[in-house]
C-alpha cells in the first residue's frame, strides 16, 4: 500500500531578524533531513512543505 503521512517537527531557534518570517525562509530554503526506511516501511520520497508565511 503507498500513501502518505505529514510528520511535524519541532524547531527551537535564536535568531537576528526582526521578522521570525525571515529566518522560517532561510531554513526551509537551507535545510537537509533524512527519513530512513524500515524493515516494514520503505520511504519513497519526502520534502520540506514551504510555509508561506508573508504575503509580497
């Protein structure tokens, strides 16, 4: 069976922008993670979901 899930994470930051927008942009555009398979779950694909936080 393929389906998909939506995993959260959780992320504690200090940063120098005046706008927490800023820095949600620079980590999603800099981030790498890894989601290992399973003996019963084998990982076909998964992305960072951009979060549009500001309106231009």
């Amino acid at each position: 069976m393929e389906d998909k899930i939506y995993l959260l994470v959780k992320v504690t930051v200090r940063t120098s922008y005046k706008h927490i927008h800023d820095a949600i942009a620079e980590l999603q555009s800099k981030t790498e993670m890894q989601i290992s398979s399973t003996k019963n779950v084998k990982v076909l694909k998964h992305e960072i979901m951009q979060l549009n936080t500001r309106t231009h």
